[in-house]
C-alpha cells in the first residue's frame, strides 16, 4: 500500500536534498512520481528486537520489482535484487528532508520509505483487528493523539451507527469502521 503519511505522522520539509549525486530539485520528475507498495508482509513481532522482524514483496507502480527483509537485529533492510536498492535510492533523492522535533532533519533513503510503508501497513492491520470488535469513532470539538479513538463495545453495524448518530449528532467526525470499509451487518 502507498503510504499514508497522516497515519505515519512524520513532519516534512521540501529542502533541498542530496542523495547519491542527485540533488532534489534535480532528481528527474519521473521519480517522485512512482508508486511504493508492500505486498504479501510476513511480520514476526516476536522476532522483532530493535528493528522490525519482517519480509515483503516490493511493488513499483505495480510491478513486482523484488524483495525486502529484516531480520529484526538492527540494522538496514537486505534488498534483493541489489537493484531495488538503487531504485529505491532513485526515488527517495525526489523526497524532501524528514524534519524531526528537536530540528534535527535527515535525507529520505529506502530503509526510511520502506519502513513508513511498513509502519503504516501494520498500523492498519492493528485498527482493523480492533474495528473487528468494536466500533471506533472520533468528535470533531476533540483533540486526539495519534492512534487514539473513542470506542464503543460492541461489533460496527447499524444499530450501533444509529446510536453514534443520536448520542453525539453532527458531532462525529469519523467512523473508523467505515474508512476501513468494514462492511455493516
């Protein structure tokens, strides 16, 4: 899946950047153009230390281009073929600086793309197990942390969508199950 970044929540400047020779106002448009994707994750979360545990395929505008892993140790990504590595290369010298919050700012590279991909990956699958038993929901007037959701115990349908509806009114902002598309019953 393309990463999200309102999910990743990293902060971005549009500096420029260099990468491998490229310079990011001159890293050719075709680049910042294509489309990431993580296919088929295998995540060991117990495997995993001080890096994620983890192996997927890597997709470029929809074309399998090869794969990825991580043996969760620390540690960069082992990319296979090792031309992955320098397509992903490519097309992180198109992206701006990640600024963090005490100013420090670092060049994107794969490990970082990949590991966005991956983070927002396993973030949706966790929301999903969640909306799978209850119903999440946020209140426009609220202020929330990342991840953080108002729940009601019960399984997402009708009845409950009805309750939200009354209880709160124009209040709701977002139903969880409903951007994740789980299907009302």
């Amino acid at each position: 899946m393309q990463i999200d970044e309102r999910i990743c929540g990293m902060t971005k400047t549009i500096e420029s950047s260099k990468i491998g020779g490229l310079t990011l106002c001159e890293a050719p448009p075709r680049y910042s153009q294509m489309k990431v994707e993580l296919r088929n994750i295998k995540h060991a979360e117990f495997a995993s230390q001080e890096t994620d545990c983890f192996t997927a395929s890597v997709y470029i505008d929809g074309v399998k281009e090869g794969e990825v892993e991580n043996s969760g140790h620390g540690g960069s990504n082992n990319y296979h073929p090792h031309g992955l590595f320098e397509k992903l290369s490519k097309i992180a010298a198109t992206k701006p600086k990640i600024l963090f919050g005490n100013g420090h700012e670092i060049d994107s590279c794969p490990d970082i793309i990949i590991g966005d991909i991956l983070s927002a990956e396993l973030e949706k699958k966790s929301l999903r197990r969640h909306c799978s038993r209850k119903t999440l929901f946020r209140l426009k007037d609220e202020t929330y942390k990342d991840g953080e959701w108002l729940t009601v115990k019960a399984k997402y349908g009708p009845q409950v969508r009805e309750y939200l509806v009354k209880k709160y009114g124009t209040r709701v902002s977002e139903i969880l199950n409903e951007t994740l598309m789980m299907p009302v019953r």
